[in-house]
C-alpha cells in the first residue's frame, strides 16, 4: 500500500537528519585525528575513534536498515552491551587492585 506525501516526507526528513549527523561526524573524526595530543597518543585516538565509529554504525544500522523500529533488535543490543561493560570490568578488576596493592606498598 502506498504511503502518503506527508508520511514519505517525514521520512525523507529523518534520513536527511540521519546524513546530517553522519557528515557532522565524519567531519569530527577528521578533526579530532588532527589534534596534536590526541595524535601523539595512541589509546586515546583509538578509543575516540572507535567511539565515533560506533555511533555512526548505530546510526546506519538503526534508519537505514530500519532496526530502530525492532524492539526484539534493541533488546538483545542492550543486553550485549551491558554484558560487555561488565566483562571488561572483570577483565580490569585485577589490574587496577595490583595497581593500587603496589602504589600502597611504595608509600609505606
């Protein structure tokens, strides 16, 4: 069935917005990769850029592919990311108590 004028327009908009966001982002990447200190310092170019990649993947992946619509989609997103975060946790848990056994022990 075909839509109407008003609904294609509206989605017209929010691609439009979505590129929008997806210039204004690349543009930040471009920018940010220019910056002395960041440049100078690999981990956090890294982490900025991988950042910045993630949210232009969300972005595609969520319009453009129309996963923003699919509940079931973000669900299971969430509980992945959440999942994630938690690992790393676990994962950094060690090294930051070594860190802080050895910094106590230096100042006694």
């Amino acid at each position: 069935m075909a839509e109407s004028v008003e609904e294609f327009r509206k989605h017209l908009k929010v691609y439009w917005m979505v590129f929008g966001a997806l210039l204004v982002l690349t543009t930040v990447t471009v920018a940010v990769a220019r910056i002395p200190f960041i440049a100078e310092h690999m981990a956090i170019a890294v982490t900025v850029g991988l950042s910045i990649a993630t949210m232009k993947a969300s972005l595609v992946a969520g319009y453009f592919m129309h996963l923003i619509d699919d509940r079931k989609v973000i669900a299971v997103s969430w509980i992945l990311i959440v999942t994630g975060v938690l690992f790393l946790a676990c994962l950094l848990l060690p090294v930051v108590s070594n860190v802080t056994t050895v910094t106590l022990d230096r100042l006694s």
